[in-house]
C-alpha cells in the first residue's frame, strides 16, 4: 500500500469568523429588509416572498432592496459601508440577502 499526500487548495483565511446576530424569535410585526445584488431574478423573487412573509406573520412590514443599492459591483463596498446606518434609519430588524445562484 502506497501513502499518498494530499494539499487542500484553499489558504488561510483572511477575515476572522464573526459571531451570527441573535435571531429574532418571530418575524411577527418586524420591519423585514431585502437586500440585493442585482442578479439571479431578485425582482421577481423578492415580491413572491413578501406575499408568503406577510401571510404567516401579520404586521411585517418590508423595506425593498432599491432602498440600499445593489450589494455587487461598481457601488458595493460603498452601499456596504453605509448598510447599519442605512438599516438604522429605516427601522429594519431583520435582512433577506441575497437570491443568488
């Protein structure tokens, strides 16, 4: 029997792990905001789960994501920047990223 070494491909991670927020316990009368990158039929995505957010948990209300500016491309790193200052000023209390490949 042989050995053979094998390397993992990827390297050493350059941003530290970050603990995930809290979740809230229901979504039930929460201000929702949907965040965007432009990409993979968001427009068309987006309204569909508004429709199902909203019958199962009354009194959500939603911020749409052309209220932040798409998370890809040319204005990413400043939309970013901007997002828990923007997310503060428009009430929101939980983020749906997303609606990628």
């Amino acid at each position: 029997m042989s050995e053979l070494n094998a390397l993992w491909p990827g390297g050493a991670s350059a941003v530290p792990a970050v603990p995930a927020a809290a979740r809230p316990g229901t979504l039930e009368g929460k201000r929702i905001g949907f965040l965007w990158d432009a990409m993979f039929r968001g427009d068309e995505i987006f309204p569909l789960l508004e429709t199902e957010l909203k019958a199962r948990f009354p009194g959500t209300t939603f911020v749409g994501y052309d209220a932040f500016g798409s998370t890809f491309g040319r204005d990413e790193h400043a939309v970013l920047a901007a997002l828990p200052e923007r997310l503060a000023e428009l009430g929101v209390d939980a983020v749906v990223s997303g609606i990628g490949a």
